[in-house]
C-alpha cells in the first residue's frame, strides 16, 4: 500500500496527531494525571512536553518511529514489531495492523512519521517495517521493550514516575490514549482507535476525570451567574 491503495480517511484522527512532531510546533499542555488514581497502568500518561522531549530525543530515525507508532498512534508492541511494508499507505497516511483477535484495524499517522517510514522502507515491498537481527524476520519485543526505556532514561523517567521505574510500550500507548480524551475523542472513537472490543473498556480505562478537568467544567459551568 506505500503510495497507492484504499486508505481509510481519518479526518478528525489527523487532527489529532502532530502535523509534524519533529519540528518544534506549539503543543497544548495535557493535564497530568500521574498522582491521581487510575486502573492499573494507565493511571500514569506522559505530558505533551514530555513526550515531545521523548521523541526530539529518539537517536535514529528507525526509533523515532518507533515511538510515533505507540506515543501517538497507540500501537500495542505487538503490533509494531509485525508491521508489514504492504500494510502502510505513506500517502494516505495509515497503517494496517492485525491486533488482538486477529482482527485488522486501519490507524491514522502523522505526516512526519509517514515521511520517515518512506525513508526507512526505501525500495522494499514486502516484509516487515522493522526487520530483526541475526536473520528473523522482525524486530523482536524484548528490543523495543529495551528501546522504549533507553529512550525514557535519557529524559529521566525514573524520577518522574519513580513507581514505574523505567519508561515501557504501555505507557506510551496509554499516553496516546489519554490525550484522545482530552482532546475530545468520545468513547467509540477511542476504542476503535485502540482496537478495544467494546466501548466499556475504553470507559473503563479512560472514563475518570481528572481533578484539573472538573476545575474547569465547574469554572466554565458552576461558578458563572
């Protein structure tokens, strides 16, 4: 699909995404909700600023797109590791990825992240994205696993989630997740995105308001007469 097939339009999703997350664009502050309860690992997100430092810190291209895939498209780490060459349309800007169930879903991608999978997959045309080491066909898991928390220890990641003590795929993808929410994603919009079963889930692990959020819906709302 690099160039030419039927791409899925996306529009409110492009939005969403960084035109193009490498320059230094103007990002809107996401509330932090770190300190706040949550069901299990996606209590914690990283900020807009901190994930911007994460990627303006990626040391090559390849990673760099790793961490677009799951920072801000919600890839699970499965996903990115199998993604096949014949499932992107850099030009429509989208991947295909087989998730949970076997079932294939269509993302949205920034337009940087498109322009540096052109580079990386070159004159290829099947196969995966991300080739392995040593002869397997892919990168494997245990490599981006450690890929993600190298990246999260050069903006020292540790001391601002000391908890989680490294930086993980699953942050990342919840990180995703929650500024979907807070940028005004409904549930269904969410859980398709993610590629959760049922729009339950998706409430049940992003439906908790953070405090800031209720300030201002009361700011807004309440203490105006």
């Amino acid at each position: 699909m690099i160039g030419h097939g039927c791409a899925i339009p996306l529009p409110k999703f492009a939005e969403f995404l960084w035109i193009d997350p490498l320059r230094d664009v103007s990002l809107c502050t996401m509330n932090k909700s770190r300190n706040e309860p949550g069901p299990g690992r996606s209590a914690f997100v990283l900020s807009d600023e901190e994930l911007r430092d994460l990627l303006m810190h990626a040391l090559d291209v390849r990673e760099r797109i790793i961490l677009d895939l799951m920072g801000l498209s919600a890839l699970r780490l499965s996903e990115v590791c199998t993604l096949e060459i014949a499932r992107v349309d850099v030009d429509g800007r989208t991947v295909q990825v087989i998730g949970k169930g076997n079932k294939l879903r269509t993302i949205a991608i920034a337009a940087g992240t498109a322009d540096k999978l052109r580079v990386v997959i070159g004159k290829r045309r099947r196969g995966y994205v991300f080739e392995g080491r040593k002869g397997a066909p892919h990168i494997s898991e245990r490599m981006v696993q450690y890929m993600v928390q190298q990246a999260g220890e050069r903006i020292q990641f540790a001391q601002k989630a000391p908890t989680l003590k490294h930086l993980n795929p699953h942050t990342l993808r919840h990180t995703a997740a929650r500024r979907m929410k807070a940028r005004g994603f409904d549930y269904e919009e969410i859980a398709r995105f993610l590629g959760h079963n049922d729009v339950a889930r998706a409430v049940m692990l992003y439906g908790t308001k953070t405090f800031k959020e209720i300030q201002e819906k009361a700011d807004t709302h309440l203490f105006k007469l």
